[in-house]
C-alpha cells in the first residue's frame, strides 16, 4: 500500500492527505532574519548543518533589510512515500536559478538533472562534484537549501506534472514544428532518500542577499589570515628540508612574492595512506626546520589524506573507531565520533601544529568510488557510508579550523571536498582536472555556494598559457602553484618572467582590498569572487526591459540574457575578464553603470558590450564608477600582526567614492571577539570636479597597520 503525507506549506495553515506514516511537519518558522525552516517527516539524525556544527550570525542577518517569505507557499510540497521525501518548489517563466554546488561546465542551472554527490569531478555536471551543495538561488530573490546529507536526485526544472497549472500543451512532432523534447517545468523537484529532512528558505530581496543570508546563517564566511593572500609554492612530492629552504631562498632572490609553502605527501614517512608522521630521512628535525622557514617569512601547509596507515603511531588507537572497509590499505577514520576526531587531533597537534606548522592540503576526501569506501561499507557510529561520504569534507575542516581556534591562531588550507555550511571554513578547494576555463566557471559557482576555489596553476604547454593561468589565480582566493609534480616556479618560462612577476606583485598589493572584502565575506556574507548575475542591475532589471528592446540594436541587453561564465567579480569593485591561450582578443560585458580600465583609468563603457585586445601581460579588469581600490606597496610577505604597510588608495570615476576598509591583527580569532575596526574612505568631487580623498582615523586601542597614505586618482 502506498504510504504518503503530503504537506502543502503555509506559516499558519497546512494540510495534511493521508497522514499513515504519521509524519509531521513544523510548518514554516523564521528562525532568523530572512531565513524560514520547516521539518519534513523524520529527518536523520545527521545533517549538513550539525556535521558543519554552524552558528548562525543572527546580528549581521538582522542587518540586511527585513523581508517577507519569498515564495507562494502553497506551491511548496513535500511528501514522504514509502521511505523517501518528494519535494516540489516552484519555478515561473523566465526565471532562473545558479548554485546547486561546484559545477565546472554552467552557470545555468535550470533545466538540470544532478545526484547531489560528493566526489572528484569527473568532467560532467552531472552532481558529482567536490562540493555539491544542496542549495540554489534564483534570480528571483530567493534560495532554498535541503539540508541533508543524502545522495539527493535534483531535477532542476525539468519534470512536468499532469496537474501542473502550466503544463506546456501537447504538440505533435510530425507537423507541429514548436515541438520540444524538453518541454516546459514550472518545479524543481528533489528526492531525498530519507524519511525526513529538513529545508530552509532565504529571503532577498535580490539573489545576492539570499546568498548573503545563506552564507551568515552558515557562521559568516571566513577570514583568511592575511598571509593566507599572498602567494604559495607547492614544492616537489619528494622534497627535502633542504630543498624547501632553497626553494624559498630562490623567490626572495629573484623578487618573487611568497608567504608559505606546501610540503605535499614525501614529508609523511609514508603516503597512501598516512603515517602523519615527518619522514626523518627527508626532515631529520622538523622543529627547527619550521623554525627557520618561519625566520624567512615562510610559513608551512602540509599535505595529508585521511586514511590511517598500519605503521602509523596512531594506527592501534584509532581502529576501533574505523569503517569496515579501507582506503588503499589504510583504515577510515569515523570522525561522527569524538574519540576518533580527538585521537588524529592529538596527532596533528603534537607532531605538526605545535611546532608552528600553519596549515592543511586535505586530499582525497571526495573520491573516486573506485579508491573511496564503497556504499556499502559500515562505520561504528552506524552513520551510512553514504552520509559519512557527503560530510567528510565538512567534519575534517571542522576538527582542523578547531584545532587552530583553539590556539587562537588563524589557519587557511585546501580541501578537496566540501558541502552546505561549510563557507566559515577557512578552506579552499581545488582538483586535478586542470581545464583553465572550467576553473573559471568554477570560481563563479563557488559564489553561489558558500565555498572558495583556485584556479591552481601547475605546469602549461607554452609561456602564453602560463602567464594567463597566473592572471587569473591572482584574482582568486589562493593565489598558488601547485608543482607536486611538474616541479614548475613562476619563473620557468623566462620569456614571461617578468610578466609573471608584476602579477605575482599585484596580489601583493592588491590585498588591503582583498582582505576588506574577505572580511566583508566573513561580516556581511558576500562572497569575494561572484558570477556577474549577483551584480545588481546586471539580469533582474535588464531581462524586464530587454522585453522592450530590439536585440539587434541592443547586444548588452542580449549579451546579459546569455550564460556567462568567463567574467566575474573581484570585490565589490573590479570585475575581471580572463583571456586563455590562443585567445588575443575578447568581449567584455560592462554592467549598467560606468566602468573604468583598472591599470588607466580611462573610461571603458557603460550597459554595453566591449571588444579588448589587451596584450599578454595583461588581464582585463574594469573598475566600477567611483570605486575605491586600496592598495599597499608590493612586499614579498603579507604585512604581519601589527607591521605597518603603505596606503596607496586608488580612485576611479567620477561618482562620489566610499569604502570602508577593513583591519585587525591578520592572525588570530581576537576579531571574533570584536577587536579590528573599519576605516571610512570618501572621495568627493567639488563643483569643478576636483577630488578630494579622506579616510577616518584609526579607532583608538584597535590595530592599525596603516602607515602613510597616498592617493591616486586615476580618472583625471
Ligand atoms: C592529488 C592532488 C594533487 C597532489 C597529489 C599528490 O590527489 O590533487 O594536488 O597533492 O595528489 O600526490
């Protein structure tokens, strides 16, 4: 017999049609500004929200304009039949929705079919991806997330009911040619194969508030220390101590920028699976080896994966609190469980975090099935394999950002899996599937998904690939060559070394901005790299009048209706157009608004489509009108706690110009407790136009890194 419950939403009112598993729902709650919760039937015990153990920042959601729940309820739909959730949520004409997790090939999400599944991307869209977020935002006004650490089926507006008010008509495919294979959906369905769940709703009013109270119901995103923005080296598997220091040796003295290094598996006495233990033959004294690193300005990342070699000195330990099945030999930790969490931290702590190691590369938590315990394999929590599979990533950033929490200092790693609740940790993900415009795309999709991401730059064909890879791993959240394996530096193609140089320079002074929006990240749940759809004025308000207009006199308004996936947005003020190799000239879609070329300062358009050819040495990035771009000078190292470092604020335009720029002391968790301050920066013009630039003094008792200020205006 078919058991159902079928749930129509409404805050007060519900309806309940055959109530035989006797599930009940919560109807809709606000449980903080803008974000509405109900529960559906039974939910796991285990979900994405508790494996991320978030804590929600109600102040800063308060602080986003008030707004009513922002679908029709009565259009939202749950049932739970015979063991599994249906979920309907409903879709208008020309709406379109983005996120769904870290897609490599679209923007679009409309129209998809996903199986939500964490793993290594395999180069299709398909939901098998290292982050695959059960969240979506449309442009609309709204997001939704199901928290649920199942493998969910999403079909991202691609079914149509018989009941459906909108069902497309039926059309005969021998004469009728508006005949489609893919006819019209007005839902977005979603199976949860789970007895329950829980589902959350984020208010707008635009896409971009949504994502904001998505990522601050998360905990805010995270901050990086200040380091963490300046460049990293990833050396050679086999390195050894010695080699490393040369390594470090060889930026200071070629001029190259570099704040740590990434030791990769050759540092663990054995590698697949791990001993998490020096290898003494290649590091005979670790301590001081990251002492005198340290004495360079260079702090150290260590690779790991999660699975426990038998020579491990934790290996006895652990066992009891392993899966049934091994990952290359190695056991799996259950880290649902405290004591295997505390038994690996104890490790981490003793033999690498006390001694000043800064930081993680945790591999191989995502897949592939062919190497990953299978679905089948059993965990002493009794956790499935399949829930232990989506939350791994989540629980292994929880127990190291923990870790360094509680030494009140500040960590930023890589991670190679990922999933809803995790944007306060302060982990970017990356892969080895190296298509440069995938990667791009990529970035763009980490915005809408409460994750960050590189665009790691490892080896290339020619010097033109190698200098526009690295253009555009500057403009990212970890600016990092990962040489495991190639053994490249950023000089290793001479004709461009010097292009590569001043770009390497550029993050260096870019990053009192970086670091303001990283904070803006963390306060007001921005995302510092985002699609160009979260930019106001850029689709909502153009894809109304585009009905208006004539698309062959109107390329932006056509331009902006399209999928776009090679530009995005650096901050709040710069938007950036990558080239790849073999191109030499590109359009750029310049939002509404005036927009000015960053390295002149010349005007560059407004609402409209652009043609560039900017040479190699340079990557297009436009400023905003009145944008304010603080920067400091080009230093090796990132500024440490308390050094002072030179203002050169950047101004572009002719709007009146406001930023506030972020400070603390870069490297401990002291923000949290509300020790940093925000400095007022205003650009005024006069009546003759002339511009006059201010900035407010530093709070008293709070840090101040500011040395002297200079000001540039760059449009005259
Ligand atoms: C891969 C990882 C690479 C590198 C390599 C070392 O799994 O994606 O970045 O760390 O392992 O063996």
């Amino acid at each position: 017999m078919k058991k159902s419950i079928l749930l129509y939403f409404g805050i007060s009112a519900l309806l309940l049609i055959n109530d035989s598993l006797c599930a009940q729902t919560s109807g809709w709650s606000e449980v903080a500004p803008g974000v509405w919760k109900s529960v559906i039937g039974n939910p796991d015990k285990t979900d994405l929200f508790n494996s991320a153990g978030i804590k929600p920042a109600i102040d800063a959601l308060s602080r986003i304009a008030s707004a009513e729940f922002p679908l029709p309820e009565k259009n939202i739909v749950a049932e739970v039949i015979n063991g599994k959730t249906y979920l309907r949520f409903p879709l208008v004409k020309d709406e379109q929705i983005f996120g769904f997790g870290l897609n490599f090939k679209t923007v679009y999400q409309r129209g998809k079919i996903l199986q939500l599944h964490v793993d290594h991307y395999g180069g299709t869209d398909n939901g098998r991806t290292h982050a695959p977020v059960p969240f979506y935002v449309s442009d609309m006004g709204y997001g939704v997330f199901i928290n649920s650490s199942r493998y969910l089926t999403v079909y991202a507006g691609s079914g149509v009911r018989k009941d459906s008010p909108d069902a497309p008509e039926e059309r005969d495919r021998n004469t009728d040619k508006q005949w489609t294979s893919r006819p019209y959906s007005d839902a977005v369905e979603i199976l949860v194969p789970a007895t329950g769940v829980e589902i959350f709703v984020f208010a707008g009013p635009t896409a971009l508030d949504a994502v904001r109270r998505y990522n601050l119901y998360s905990g805010g995103g995270c901050l990086p220390p200040r380091w963490g923005l300046g460049f990293t080296q990833r050396v050679p598997t086999l390195y050894r101590a010695e080699q490393v220091e040369q390594e470090a040796r060889s930026f200071a003295e070629r001029g190259f920028p570099l704040d740590f290094i990434g030791l990769e598996p050759g540092w663990q006495s054995r590698s697949y699976p791990c001993t998490f233990e020096w290898d003494s033959t290649r590091f005979p004294d670790p301590p001081s080896f990251v002492k005198k690193m340290k004495e360079m300005g260079i702090r150290l990342n260590l690779w790991t994966n999660p699975y426990v070699s038998s020579f491990s000195p934790i290996y006895n330990k652990i066992l009891p609190y392993t899966s049934s099945h091994t990952v290359w030999g190695g056991v799996v930790p259950d880290l649902t469980i405290a004591e295997a969490r505390e038994i690996l931290s104890e490790q981490l702590l003793n033999n690498q975090i006390n001694i000043g190691i800064s930081g993680y590369k945790i591999d191989e938590c995502d897949g592939y099935d062919h190497w990953l315990w299978p679905d089948v394999a059993k965990f002493p929590s009794e956790n499935s394999a399949e829930q232990i599979r989506q939350t791994y990533g989540l629980l292994l950033q929880k127990m190291t950002t923990d870790l360094y929490r509680q030494k009140n200092t500040r960590t930023y790693g890589l991670v190679r899996a990922s999933n809803g609740g995790g944007s306060s940790f302060p982990y970017v993900i990356y892969n080895d599937y190296y298509s440069h415009e995938d990667f791009i795309t990529a970035l763009i999709n980490s915005g809408y998904s409460g994750v960050l991401w590189t665009p790691e730059v490892r080896s290339s064909k020619t010097s033109e690939e190698w200098l526009r890879r690295m253009q555009t791993v500057i403009f990212s959240p970890m600016a990092m060559i990962n040489a495991w394996s190639s053994g490249t530096k950023p000089w290793s193609f001479p004709d461009v070394e010097k292009e590569v140089r001043e770009i390497a320079l550029l993050r260096m002074q870019l990053m009192p901005y970086l670091y303001t929006e990283f904070a803006r990240y963390h306060f007001e749940g921005i995302p510092p790299f985002r699609g160009m759809n979260l930019e106001p004025g850029f689709s909502i308000k153009s894809k109304a009048e585009l009905k208006n207009k004539n698309l062959d006199e109107n390329p932006y308004a056509e331009a902006v209706m399209k999928e776009i996936k090679d530009q995005y947005m650096t901050g709040e003020y710069l938007l950036v157009a990558p080239l790849f190799s073999g191109q030499t000239t590109r359009e750029v879609i310049l939002p509404e608004g005036k927009w000015y070329d960053f390295y002149t300062g010349e005007y560059a358009g407004d609402g409209e489509v652009i043609k560039v050819t900017p040479g190699l040495d340079k990557i297009p990035v436009y400023v905003k009108d009145g944008g304010i771009i603080p920067m400091m000078q080009p230093m090796l190292h990132a500024p440490a706690s308390g050094q002072k470092f030179d203002l050169e604020i950047r101004y572009y335009g002719s709007k009146q110009g406001y930023y506030r720029l972020y400070d603390d002391d870069g490297e401990t968790f002291d923000y949290e407790k509300g020790i940093y301050s925000w400095r007022e920066i205003k650009v005024t013009p006069d009546k003759k136009g002339k511009l006059t630039g201010t900035i407010s003094k530093a709070e008293k008792g709070k840090p101040d890194n500011v040395g002297t200020v200079t000001w540039k205006f760059m449009t005259e």
